[in-house]
C-alpha cells in the first residue's frame, strides 16, 4: 500500500488548479520581494513548507514592524499578521487572478505597508500580467492538499540530506518562479558568468543567483512539457561528464533539453521505501558533481544529523 505521505499527484487531473496555484504563490512571493532585503542567490524571495501550507516568514514591513503571509493550503486561505497585533485573511479558492492580486494590494495598504509589487509574473514564458486576468480559476482543494501533504514529506527528506554538508548550503525552500521545493550545495568557488537568457528572469538576477559553483537538488509539480511530478539535480557549471554519470536509482535518467536529472515522482512514492530512495538520489547526484567537479568533499561533508546527538568534532 503505497504511504498517505506520498499522494498520487496527477499532472492532468490537477493541471488547472496547479496552474492557479502558481500564480497564487507568485503574489505572496512578489510580496516578499518587494519588502526583504537582496539575499545571496534570491533567498530572500522564496516560501517555507510549514505545517499548513507555505509561508513568506516574517519581513520588514516598516521600523520596528513585521509582517507574515501565510497560504494556508489546508483551508484555502491567505492569512496576514503583523507584529504590532494586525490580522487579515483572504479566501483563495475558485477567484480569478487578478480579483486576488487586488484584494492584497488593498490589503497590504490597508495595514500601511507600502510595497511596489510588480504584476507580471516570472519564469511563465507569454504570461498575462495578473491584473488583466480575469477568468476564474480552478481550485481543486483535495488536489492541493496532496500537493501540500508531497510537500510536507519531500520537505523533510531535504532537511535531512542537508544535515550532511558542512560548507555553504541553501535552506530547503520553495520558489514561485517555478514553483519547486529546493536544496543546494555550494563547492566555495566562484563560478562562471551564467548566460542568462531564461525566461521571465532579468539576466542579472540570474547571473547573481548561478555566482557559484553549486549542485542542487529539488522537487517539481510538473508542466505541459513533462506532465508528470519529478525530482531533479543538476550542477553549474555541469562538469565533464557529469551528464553520463550514474546515478542511483535506476529509474533516474539525464534530460539532455533540461539540462539535469530527473527521477519519476511516481517511481518514488511508489517504492519500497521512499525516503531512502530519494536520499540516495539526492546522494548519488551530488556525489557525482562533487567528484567530477573536484570539490573538496573531505572539508565539506559530515555523517547524517540525528536528533539530540551533536556532531562529533
């Protein structure tokens, strides 16, 4: 019997409502664009997996004052709070877009936060700016809460992965450009000036984001162009050979259009054991970028964290 903790998430029967929530978190996260502080590689735009949904985390919303977004994907809800007692929700649900956008707008400046949040959403090649659409979407609610609850699970094994690495490394976090939950290894080096050229991204965002030599690993919902949940690895700068490596489990395969290793949502949540295989994906995939890209792996990585039990030094 395949674990509740892993749902099935099928790419076409959740299309629409995936596409909605997208764009719902695009709002939430263009608002913590607008308020917070550049962070090294866009850190400081993206969401954390919480309990009940995603959340912005607390950021500067004026002296001394904070605010926080949460979208609760339990209950369909946006709910705003702020430091100094403000509380505010906002339904998501079957809405149109641009009737949201507009409700935190008026929102925001309700509570006196000024924040320039810009309407066109990124990473979405041809995408409509947020105010002029206004068809009512679709919100599967039962669909979001798999999401939430692959999420939830994938969260998790990424926190645990992370605990092996002593250099620099990403939080694992979720960006609304293209809606995956991320994980990243960084080698100390700097890294080649990355081409640009990706759509719906400023050149230069994407130039500071790739400024060092990386290998990361992630969780994607899936697209019209690969309708199907996957995890992914990738490294920048790819090293020699590091396309033909061989990566665990079998069923992982290199997507020479995608430029990264891609392992079936599906082959995971159904096997044996799904943490263990996706930690040896996770593993396997930075093993190879490692070795390949000559990291120095001995002062970078340690044994696994376990709960209550400090690393030996």
């Amino acid at each position: 019997m395949v674990n509740d903790a892993w749902p099935d998430l099928d790419w076409p029967q959740w299309r629409d409502t995936a596409a909605h929530l997208h764009l719902v978190t695009q709002i939430v996260g263009k608002v913590r664009l607008a308020l917070t502080p550049w962070l090294n590689h866009s850190w400081h735009v993206a969401l954390y997996v919480t309990p009940n949904g995603l959340t912005t985390s607390p950021m500067p919303a004026g002296p001394g004052r904070t605010v926080q977004i949460d979208l609760n994907l339990s209950t369909s809800r946006l709910i705003v709070a702020t430091s100094d007692g403000e509380h505010r929700m906002i339904p998501v649900g079957a809405r149109s877009i641009a009737d949201l956008y507009a409700a935190v707008i008026a929102m925001l400046a309700d509570l006196g936060i000024a924040a320039s949040v810009s309407g066109v959403p990124s990473e979405i090649p041809d995408a409509v700016p947020v105010a002029t659409a206004t068809a009512k979407r679709q919100w599967d609610a039962d669909a979001i809460r798999r999401f939430h609850r692959a999420l939830v699970t994938v969260d998790g094994v990424f926190k645990q992965f992370r605990t092996g690495f002593l250099g620099k490394a990403s939080p694992v976090h979720f960006f609304w450009g293209s809606m995956d939950l991320a994980a990243t290894r960084f080698s100390g080096r700097v890294a080649p000036k990355h081409p640009g050229g990706m759509p719906g991204l400023p050149d230069a965002v994407t130039c500071e984001a790739y400024s060092h030599e990386e290998a990361s690993v992630g969780f994607w919902a899936g697209s019209d162009a690969y309708p199907q949940a996957a995890f992914y690895a990738y490294a920048y700068p790819s090293p020699d050979g590091y396309a033909a490596a061989t990566i665990r489990p079998a069923q992982a395969a290199w997507n020479a259009e995608m430029g990264e290793f891609l392992l079936p949502y599906e082959a995971v949540r159904t096997a044996p054991d799904p943490a263990a295989m996706l930690l040896d994906f996770c593993q396997s995939s930075y093993d190879a970028a490692a070795d390949l890209g000559r990291w120095d792996r001995a002062a970078l990585e340690c044994p696994f964290g376990r709960p209550g039990v400090p690393r030996a030094v």
